[in-house]
C-alpha cells in the first residue's frame, strides 16, 4: 500500500483515504490554483498507528521520498540553514472537527536556520516571531507541555516592555522569549526543544495521528456520530507567510453568503498576519471587499479562483488564503457549512444558475434542516439580552419563568404559568418537572446528556452545557456573566435551535415555513420570502422524485385536515382508543364491569355512535384518500380508575361507614384486571378476542360510517387494521366476524362497501410468520414502536428516561433506536416480513405507523426495503415527503 501521496495526486472524491482538507489541496492543485506544494499521510496510516502503537514500516521511507521531491521543487532542504524549507503539518479527517485536532506551523526552523529565514526575509523580527510560534505550538501539542506556561511568558515580556499587543514585541524581545520557551520546554518536557528539522517533522505527524484519540476528539465524535475507527491524514504543507509586511495578510472567503446565500463578496481579511491571528482575533479584520483597495491584483485573482471552485465544486465554498508579498496562496477549501435556510436558498439558486439538477439539489438539504425551519422561531427584530450559549440540543423557542427543581416545575404549570426547568443537569428525578416545562436549561452536558436526550425524545425545547451560566439549584437562583442573578420566577428565552440564552421575554413568532404549509403564505405572493420560495419548490422535487407515500397518524377531523394541507396522502393509523377518553370513559367501564349480556349489549349500543360520527368526520376530512382505522389497542385497566386512588376512597369510606357497593366492586375488577406487564398483557387482537362486541361494534361504526359518506355522495376509503397480532388464527378470527358484519351493513344499507382489512406487525413472533398472516391480511403496517419494544425487550415508556444516557454515552447505539429504526436487528425483521408477506400476496400493501416513519434515516431505510408508505404525525409530513424523495435519487 501507499502511505503518502503527493498533493498532485490526490483528488477531491478521495476524503475516505486522505481527509477533507487532503482530498480538497489535492483538487485545487490538479485545478492548476496557487496552492503551496506539499503531500498527504493517508487515514490509513494512522490506522496503523493507532491500532499498533506504530508507524507502518514503509512510513518513513515514503516520507523521505516525499520530502526530498518537495525540496527539489522549492530549490532549499527543510530546514537548510542559510535559507530553510518551512512547513506546516496539519491533522485532517474526513469529517471536518474543528479545533479539535493538532496542528503545528513554521516546522524547519532551529537555532541556526532562524538566521538563515531573517536574512533571506530581510526581517528579523519575522523570523524570531517565528520561532517562537514554532516552540510555542511544539512544545504545547507534541511535547504536550501546558501551553498557559508560555502565554504567561509572553504577557510578561509585554508588560516588562510596558506594551500591549504582540506586534510590539521587537526582535530583541523575540530572542529573549525564545530562550524562555526553550526554557520551558527543557524543564516541563524534560527535553530539548529539538533542532533537527527532520525529528520535529517526524513527532508533530505522530502528534497529530496521536490527536485522533485526545479527550475533546473523542468527545466531539461521539456527539456528532463520526465512527471512532476513521483516523486522521496529516498533510505537510510547505509554509506560506501572510505576516512578512503589509503586502502580505491572511482571510477567509465564501463563494456566496453562507446565511442567505446570495452571491457577492462575502469574507473577512487581515492585513500582515497569520492565520491563528484571525482565529485568535486579536485585531480587526476587513471586510473582504476592501482587499480590493489594498492588493487589487491578488483580489481580482481570488475573485476568478472563487469562481472558479463554485462552478467546479458547484456548491458553495469556503476558502482560507493568504498573501505573500503580493502573491496569493490557497490554503484550503472545501464545502462551506450553512445555515438551514440558506441550504435551501442555496439549493434552488444552484438549480436556476444551471449548475445542478434536481435531483442533486436533493441531495443539499435534508430533513432535520426542514424540521428545525418548522419550528417557531424568536423575533430577530426584537431588542434581546443574550446572557450565555450553550449546545443547541432540541429545537424550538421557549419563553417561561425560571425555576430550578421538578416540584415548582410542576406546581406552577398547573396554575398555569410556562416555565423554564434549569438545573445543573437533569436525571429521570426531573422527567415531571421536564414534562411540565416549556424548555430545559442545564449549564452541564452535552448532546447526549439525559436532558438532551429525553428532551429530544419528547419534542422539548432544550438548551444544555451552557457552562458559563452558574446555576445554584440550592439558592434556586441563576448568574450569568457580568454577574446578574437570575431569581425563581424571572422570565427567560431559550433557543434550542442555536443554543442562546435570553434574559426576558423574546417574543415568538410563527415560522414562515409551516405558515406556508398551513396554506397561510404562498410562494409568489408579495408577502412570500425567498426561504419559502425555495422550500417551496424542492418539496415539489421531492414529490416528483419519490416512489413511497406519506401518510399520517392521526385520529380526529382537525389533525387530518392539517395533515391534508401538509400533503399526507391518507391516515396509516387512527389510534381508535384516543376516541375512547373523556367523556366516554365511563361508557368503556361499564363495558368493562357488565356482568350480564344486557348490560352489555347496552353500554355497546350507546358507543355505537359515537365511534360512527368519528369515524364519518375522518371520512370527509380524508375524502377520496386512504384511512387506517386500528381497532381498540392498550391494556383494558387504563380505562379504568387508579388503583391507588380508588383503594384509598374504599378504605375511607370502609372507616366512616359511608355506602362503597360501587367502588368496592370496581376495586375487585381493578385488581382482577391489574397487570404487572401491560404492555404484554390483554391488550391489542387480544383484547378484541376475550370481549364480547368490542371489535365488531367498531368494525360496524367504521361500515355504517362508510356506508353513510357514500350516501351523502362521498369517497370513504376505509381499512380495518388489527394490533399486536402475534399468529393468524387471531386475525382469522377476528376477520371472520368483521365480514359478517360488513356484510350484514352492506345489506342494510344497500351499499357495496370495499373494506380492506390488515394488521400491524408488531411483534416478532408476527414478523416471523409473516408468510402465514398474509394469507388473512390485506395489508401490513408496522407498528416498530412495538416491534422494537419487544425486539430488544426495552420498556419503551421507561428505558428512554433511565439508562439510554448511559448506552449512549458508552456508544452501544448513536441514537435511540425508538427515535432512528435499527436496522440490523428491528430493521431485518420489517425486511423479511416484507418479503415473506409479498411472497404470499403479491399486491399485499405494505406500510409503517411507528414513530419511525416520520424520521429521515428510518425513512431511506423503508424506501430501500420497498414498502409502500410511511405515516407519521402531520407536523413529519414534509420531512416525510423530503426525505422520501431524497431517498430516491
Ligand atoms: C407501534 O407500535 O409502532 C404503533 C404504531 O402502535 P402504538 O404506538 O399505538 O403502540
Ligand atoms: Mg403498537
């Protein structure tokens, strides 16, 4: 294998094996840009490092051929006294880490090669500034000294000159420092500092495949899922100075506004200085556009180079350069991150200008940004008062009064009041206190935090390792910087979206995105903007583009129609049982308790409309489009009083004599009917199988409904769907009695009515036999919330809160599989139970319903496993619809 290739041998395509910025140098050589010469250690190398303690042999071989090729195209050796080859090395993994690798500069420079650099500059101060950069950066990441050492060395060698800012700092006092740092090395390293060019090369490479496995690295990819076992490439640049006078400088540039979009000038510059100088800010840079004034040459040359990579690359990019004595150097480039909105915008404009398709314009936006433009957002015209910033953990803005602890939490959402959960960090002690407030704040944490995690999971707002806040749970009070105290019951505003904390109340607005959806802003309108505009038109893509229908969940007229507007194209699950709460309640007890057929009979007849006028105003809301009603579903003893609650009114009313007959006789069927394992008790087809009339009162509200909306000259397209079956000879059952009732409406009625009757899969055991459940079923939809539950055996009411911080922080899943569909395992069983199922019906139709459906990775995953539709809750549908079409191209 080779281990080193020349910049002018890589390309862009190889990121895999040479990293971002490696891949990215080697493009722009081959585009024939300014890059400085240099080569690139590939990933695999450090792989070998990494997973030996060692260098591949062949390493250092390849190394020397390399370098000596460099110094032979730049006419002096590394380090050659008299006029030295300087070179920088740099980590550089495929994903970008920002700041959280190693990187040295100015490698080449020693005791006598310092000489050589100020002479061939003409510049002595250049040079020791140099060295000293050098043994800083050296001693710091390689030799791993604390680098506070020598910033504490240089501010005093300021203050004893009495001047504040480096540049002040003259070549004398260079010296001295250099010999301080030298100093510093000796007694904290233990070492020389190393002055031979070669040696400081070899360690800093090392350094930086070291860096791969630093705390912050490790930390970083675990948050933001990059696999551990990637490594980094190293690239040894020759070194360019944009700090040898004022015709040199350093800038970043974007090829268009990174937040908008718009094309035009868009950077910052720094005239005579280097690129930490930017990053550290220690002076002012200009706007871009004024390079223009002071270098017009190298300006026009870096505005037709910007062009350049646009049109190549054709996307946005952001570049680092830097100028040399009125000569332009690229330093990097690659494929500049954006905002959501400006993801879309960019998009779209891309498509106009010609330069992609639309399929390709697909590919640069995704769901997760569709979702976070959904949610409402805080007024940006508003006067705030940012008082921190922490991980934006969960989107969404939240405006409440502070509190510090689950029980006020708690108590004043109850009369009413919004209210912020801060706290240090949370644990499931909290999860009340979370449910009741309006967003998190923790000052601890990162995004897997506990309350990142469940705060995600529940759709809260949620902002966490805000670390400069100093949150006081004790004192219930809260200071921010600049040492304002935060009281109990003062209002704040959280960002999730980018993390901010506000003091007061920021005011909301809705967001213009789902104002669009909702049919209240339209695209063209005056009113309209161009973030709607754009998203606008690549849904349209995405509908063109997509092979899986969008459905929803939803079981009432109001969230149909919304899901309607939103573009579902029909209801894959109706949660009859949300139909059964309030009022009715008492109507399902007495169900439940009838001791005689009669009364029975009875408590069937009156919930025999009820269920038919819900299931009519579904019908005309969905009119023409598809609808999924499931049959009855969770434990029967929800339905029933607390236990606790009514043993402690028996128990009352035992000891003051009072009369109990009723509560005594629903207190024995509470405990009859109690369960310790509900969520695997009388539930689901069960439930239909063991009470007499539940299901067939439901199956004749669905057909008179029907029947009915026919009538009335409308489209019903029904589907009866029956839950938690685990073996055919349930669904046989349960079918054989639906037809006899549909039959028996059908007559009555005179109507034809084609009722489609499925089941979900939901269990493994159905997924197993899927082949022999087809034979009674219509349709498959899976219900992976409980295939998952039951897949892995993890409460799905309980684990997310409990120990789902502690697998994921130790990385045995990056995400809840409740949230992402775990392929390997939940996943394999949809794909066999799709197959077996089709293999007995061919036109067998095949969805899912569980709150998989409505998330982008899940949804690749059933595109690719050729189901028909994905349903989910009406507020997913576009992410749905988006991620569908993405999945198609
Ligand atoms: C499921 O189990 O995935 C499902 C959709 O049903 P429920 O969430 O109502 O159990
Ligand atoms: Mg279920």
């Amino acid at each position: 294998v080779k281990f080193v290739y020349d910049f002018t041998e890589g390309n862009k395509d190889l990121k895999d094996l040479l990293g971002g910025k490696g891949a990215n140098l080697a493009e722009m050589t081959n585009l024939g840009l300014p890059v400085p010469p240099g080569f690139t250690i590939t990933t695999e190398a450090c792989k070998v490092y990494l997973e030996s303690g060692e260098e591949p042999a062949a390493l250092r071989d390849e190394v020397s051929a390399h370098l000596a090729a460099l110094e032979e195209k730049m006419g002096k050796r590394l380090g050659q006294a008299d006029d030295p080859l300087l070179v920088s090395v740099r980590s550089g993994a495929k994903f970008s880490m920002p700041g959280m690798m190693d990187t040295v500069l100015n490698i080449g420079l020693s005791d006598k090669s310092v000489q050589g650099l100020a002479k061939q500059a003409g510049d002595d101060r250049f040079a020791w500034d140099s060295y000293r950069r050098l043994i800083q950066m050296f001693g710091k990441t390689v030799l791993g000294v604390d680098g506070e050492l020598f910033e504490d060395a240089l501010e005093a060698a300021k203050a004893a000159k009495k001047v504040t800012v480096d540049t002040e700092l003259e070549a004398a006092d260079l010296k001295k420092l250099v010999t301080k740092f030298k100093k510093i090395v000796k007694t904290e390293a233990g070492r020389d500092f190393p002055q031979d060019p070669r040696e400081q090369m070899d360690l800093a490479i090392k350094a930086v495949f070291d860096s791969w496995n630093g705390d912050r690295a490790k930390l970083y990819r675990r948050q933001e899922r990059i696999p551990h076992d990637l490594g980094t490439a190293v690239n040894v640049c020759s070194m360019v100075f944009g700090n040898l006078g004022p015709d040199s400088g350093t800038g970043v540039a974007f090829t268009r506004d990174p937040a908008s979009g718009h094309q035009g000038v868009y950077g910052d510059y720094l005239q005579n200085a280097q690129g930490e100088d930017v990053v550290a800010g220690i002076r002012n840079t200009v706007p871009l556009a004024e390079l223009e004034q002071i270098d017009k040459k190298s300006y026009d040359q870096l505005m037709q180079i910007m062009e350049t990579l646009e049109n190549h690359y054709k996307d946005l990019c952001d570049i680092e350069f830097t100028i040399e004595r009125g000569r332009l150097w690229m330093l990097q480039t690659r494929v500049g991150k954006r905002t959501a909105g400006a993801a879309f915008r960019i998009a779209t404009q891309l498509v106009d200008q010609g330069l992609i398709d639309e399929a390709e314009a697909l590919t640069r936006v995704n769901g997760a940004q569709l979702a976070q433009l959904m949610f409402p957002r805080f007024d940006e015209s508003a006067k705030v008062e940012q008082v921190g910033r922490g991980i934006a953990a969960s989107p969404g803005a939240a405006v409440g009064k502070a509190v510090f602890d689950s029980y006020t939490a708690v108590k004043w959402s109850r009369s009413g009041e919004k209210v912020i959960l801060i706290r240090r960090e949370t644990n499931p002690d909290d999860l009340d206190g979370m449910i009741a407030a309006e967003g998190i704040l923790t000052s601890r944490g990162g995004k897997t935090s506990h309350a990142a995690v469940v705060a995600r999971g529940m759709g809260k707002t949620c902002v966490c390792g805000a670390e400069e806040l100093e949150v006081d749970t004790k004192r219930r009070r809260m200071t921010v910087p600049g040492g304002h105290v935060v009281e109990e019951g003062d209002l704040i505003s959280i960002d999730g979206s980018t993390g901010k904390v506000y003091l007061g109340e920021v005011p909301v607005v809705p967001s213009p995105v789902v104002e669009y959806f909702e049919g209240r802003m339209h695209p063209g309108a005056d009113d309209a903007d161009e973030l709607v505009e754009a998203v606008h038109r690549m849904m349209a893509f995405a509908d063109r583009k997509r092979r899986l229908r969008v459905r929803a969940n939803a079981d009432n007229a109001e969230d149909a129609l919304r899901a309607r507007r939103f573009g579902a194209q029909g209801i894959g699950l109706c949660r009859t049982e949300h139909m059964f709460l309030g009022d009715r309640r008492e109507l399902v007890e007495r169900l439940i308790l009838a001791d005689t057929e009669a009364e029975r009979e009875e408590s069937l007849k009156a919930l025999l409309p009820l269920q038919k006028k819900d299931f009519v105003e579904l019908f005309e809301a969905m009119d023409g489009l598809p609808v999924t009603i499931r049959l009855l579903d969770p434990p029967l003893h929800e339905f029933l009083p607390d236990i606790t609650e009514l043993s402690v009114r028996v128990a009352l009313a035992e000891s003051r004599q009072e009369p109990h007959e009723n509560d005594l006789r629903l207190l024995q069927a509470v405990h009859r009917l109690h369960e310790q394992n509900p969520m695997l008790g009388l539930r689901g087809v069960r439930l239909g199988l063991v009470i007499p009339g539940l299901f067939t009162m439901q199956v004749r509200a669905i057909a008179e409904a029907a029947a009915a909306r026919r009538a009335a000259k409308g489209d019903p397209r029904a589907e009866i769907m029956i839950p938690l079956v685990g073996t055919v000879q349930e669904l046989e059952i349960v079918r054989e009695e639906a037809d006899k009732v549909i039959a028996e409406v059908q007559e009555a009625t005179g109507t034809e009515l084609k009722l489609a009757i499925g089941t979900m899969i939901e269990l493994p055991r159905a997924a197993l036999t899927a082949g022999q459940i087809a034979e009674a079923a219509q349709f498959f939809s899976f219900g992976t919330n409980d295939l998952t539950q039951t897949v892995w055996g993890f409460s799905r009411d309980d684990v997310e809160a409990s120990f789902f911080t502690a697998y994921l922080e130790k990385g045995i899943f990056g995400v809840s599989p409740f949230e992402t569909i775990d392929k390997d395992g939940v996943g394999s069983l949809v794909k066999l139970a799709a197959e077996a199922g089709r293999e007995t019906r061919p036109d067998l139709k095949l969805g899912v319903c569980g709150e998989h459906g409505g998330d982008p990775e899940s949804v690749h995953f059933f595109h690719e496993v050729g189901l028909d539709y994905v349903s989910c809750s009406p507020f997913r549908i576009p992410v749905a619809r988006l991620e569908a079409g993405r999945a198609a191209v």
